[in-house]
C-alpha cells in the first residue's frame, strides 16, 4: 500500500517535469526577440506622417511604389519637416530598420531618408526612400 | 461544525442609530481643481455643526497664511438643492469681513448647522509660494473648532483669457505684456512682439489661421508689413487636444501647470505654426528665453478672427 503511494508521487513529479520541459520548445527569434517566421513578403501597405501635434500634415493619398521601393508623400504648406512622426504599415511578420521612436527630422529633402523593410524570414530586405514634397502655398 | 460556522456566519448584527457627537464639530474640502494661478479663486467649502440643545453657531472665520486678493470673501449664505436642482442660498448671516489675513462671518439666524462657501483670491504675493487655510468656528457654549487645509503651491504662471485678435488689425502678440496691439501700438512696443496673428485664405493651400514669428521667412507672413523694428524670433510647437480647463473654460478636465512648461523642448521648434484650428493651441518661447507660454485657440471664424487665450510661465 504504502510502496504504491509512493510510486503514484512518483509518477506524478515525473509526468510534471516532462510537461515542464515540453513547454521549453525553442522557437527562432531575432534580436528584438520578435518571432522569425516562415514568410518572404517584404514591402510598406500604407504610409503616414503626422506633425507635432499628431495630425496629418498629407495632402491627397500616398503613392508607394513596391518596384522602384519609393514612398511619395505631398505634406502640407507650412509643415514642420524637423519634427514629423513617420507611420508604417507593413506586410505581414515584417520590421522596419531603422525603428521609428519618435520625432523624425525629414527637412533634408535632397538626401531623403530611408527606412529598410526586412521580412517575416528576416533574409529579404527592401530600402525604401521617403521622398517628400511641400505644397506650394 | 461546518453547519455551526455557517450558523455563526449568518448572525445578524443589530443595526444601531449612530450616537451625534455632543461637542461643536466641523469640515472643510477644497472645491477647486487644478493649478492655483495668481487673480484666479480657490473655491472651498466649510461645514460646521452642533446639536441644538448644546447651542447655536456664533461665528464662523478663516485664517490664510497669505491675505486674499480684493474680492476674497466667506459666504453668508448656506445653500441647499431644491427640487430642480438648483442650489437656493438662505442667508444667515452678516456679509463677511477681512481683515489682514482673517475673513469673518457672523451669524445672525439661530442656527446649529450651517456650510458656508469660501472664496479665496490668490494675490500677486503668493506667486511660487503656498497659502494654508485655518477654518475656525464658534459656538454660543463658547466653544471653537478648527479644520487646517493646505498648504497649497501657488503657481508661478501667469493666465489671460479672451484676447480678440484679428487679421491686420490686433494682430501682433506680446507674450511679455500677454497683450495684443495693432500696428501703431506694435510699432512702440517692438521688442515685446513674439508673434504675429493672420488668416489668409487661400486656395492652393490651408493657410488659414496662423500665428507667426515676424522673423520667420516671409513665405509665411503673405501681404504682412511688419511694423518698425518688429522681428523677433519666437519658436512653437503646435499642439491639439490639449484644451486646458482654465484657458478653454469647457468641458476637459486638463490643467497645464508650472511642471509643464518647464518640460518642454524647442531645440528644433520652427518659429511658425500655420492651419491652427479651434480648440488647437502652440507652445511658445519668447526668443530671448525670458518666458514659455501656450496659447489656446478659443475660437476662430472666416472673417479673420479669433479668440485666443495663454498661459505663461516666466522662466
């Protein structure tokens, strides 16, 4: 009797401790810790840029060219290129290198920033350029 | 023994009156939210009591560390709400007196319990300082009570609301005086205009209401002669949503204090923020950094006018 009850608490830790481990399954990730995938797509869906106060300085829809990997954004007449927060949307599983943690300067419109997308199998990456037009007043 | 715990559990306890205390007794609250700015008032509520067999209310009073600003006062009034919802005041008592830091009212209806309103406006003095409030009561047994509130910091910004400006009229800012002249008076106060208003509208792009620095490039001050000596350079932020309850006077509980300024960052401010909408606002610092300030949009229409209202902190 007693003999038993001590194989069943056996039994028991052993059952734990193989749960335990099964739940120690190494998933691939990369160095932000994000979960790398099996995907390949690697392109911007939408663009956005909103001013200091959080509004959208856009005029008219953003043209963003997956081929030529360009970005088109007409901002409006009298907006504050220093002080802009870029927006993107990005197909599935994708990042964005460099990451955008705040304010960003756009006023140099002759070398134009760029932002590279790196796909879900992080092995494909795509620069795309933001090139920026101020509306003319 | 469980069903013994669940009897016990399920004891009834014998709901008893509570028992007054016998002895005059009172309460103060604060009634006012937000920063404490110089010319505005501290609104506070102060409640005292005692049964009337022991007596009656003889005279309440209120002690601030720092004297009340002209208009300071206590209630003589004590209100209560009627069925509308509207808060009927009866009077018990004389008009309220300072006198130096005090501030009295002395009943004159047999009362017992009574909640009179206290005023408190906040005198230039007090700026950066705090003011504590010692609310004292007296009874016809001769006995008093005191509530101690506060201390309260005073904050070290200063506030107008409701400057009219207008395209090429009252157009030019003085963050300095928190006055706005028109071009002759602009003219013999160039170096206190921060900024410019105007309104253009114009049908290639949203110009429309814009406060601008007159040292800005000239693309943004279209059809603007600027007066004489008129060019400082001020830089600003613009903001939106941040419709503070003292500037905007409406429904957001937002308050802009002192902290707030200070935190502020105009390394890469530009020194023009045009397409300003209503309840939209700019962060402002003069160019000598003598001062920060926001200015709210109260309103504006197509007729080139708006109402704007700052806060200022001078640094």
């Amino acid at each position: 009797m007693t003999m038993k009850k001590y194989f069943s608490i056996a039994g028991t830790l052993l059952l734990a401790t193989c749960l335990f481990l099964s739940c120690e399954k190494e998933y691939p990730v990369d160095e932000d810790g994000l979960l790398i995938t099996t995907r390949t797509e690697c392109f911007v869906s939408n663009f956005e840029l909103l001013g200091s106060d959080f509004v959208t300085v856009r005029v008219g829809a953003v043209v963003i060219d997956t081929t030529a990997q360009t970005i088109k954004a007409t901002v409006q007449f009298g907006t504050d290129l220093k002080n802009l927060y870029p927006q993107f949307t990005l197909a599935s599983d994708c990042k964005l290198d460099p990451k955008i943690t705040g304010k960003t300067d756009f006023s140099d419109l002759a070398n134009p920033r760029k932002y590279t997308v790196v796909s879900g199998n992080r092995q494909i990456r795509k620069p795309y350029t933001i090139l920026i037009t101020v509306q003319p007043r | 023994m469980t069903a013994l715990l669940f009897i016990a559990g399920c004891k009834k306890q014998e709901y008893a009156l509570p028992i007054a205390k016998d002895v005059l007794q009172n309460d103060a609250i604060k009634r006012t939210l937000g920063p404490n700015i110089v010319g505005q008032t501290i609104e506070f509520a102060y409640a005292m009591a005692i049964q009337p067999s022991k007596g009656k209310l003889v005279s309440a009073e209120v002690e601030a560390t720092i004297a009340g600003g002209t208009g300071t006062f206590l209630e003589n009034n004590t209100y209560f709400t009627n069925q509308s919802g509207v808060d009927v005041g009866i009077v018990v008592g004389l008009p309220s007196s300072n006198s130096g830091i005090k501030t009295t009212v002395t009943f004159t209806k047999d009362t017992s319990a009574s909640t009179l309103r206290y005023f408190y406006v906040i005198p230039p003095e007090a700026r950066g300082k705090t003011v504590s409030f010692k609310f004292t009561v007296k009874s016809s047994d001769g006995a008093t009570a005191s509530y101690q509130l506060g201390p309260y910091t005073v904050a070290k910004m200063d506030m107008v609301r409701s400057l009219a400006v207008s395209n090429n009229n009252l157009a030019y800012i003085s963050i300095e005086d928190m006055k706005v002249y028109n071009a002759a008076d602009a003219a013999t106060n160039a170096a206190k205009i921060d900024l410019v208003y105007l309104f253009r509208n114009i049908s290639t792009s949203a110009f429309n209401h814009a406060l601008v620095s007159p040292a800005a490039d000239t693309i943004y001050l279209p059809g603007i002669t600027l007066p004489a000596g008129v060019n400082r350079s001020t830089k600003m932020i613009k903001v939106f949503n941040l419709q503070d309850f003292n500037l905007a006077q409406l429904q957001y509980g937002i308050y802009i204090d002192d902290l707030d300024f200070q935190q502020l960052n105009f390394a890469t401010a530009p020194n023009f923020g045009i397409n300003l909408k209503q309840e939209a606002g700019v962060w402002v610092e003069t160019a000598d950094g003598k001062y920060r300030a926001y200015i709210y949009i109260n309103s504006v229409n197509s007729a080139g006018n708006a109402v704007i209202s700052i806060k200022r902190l001078a640094l």
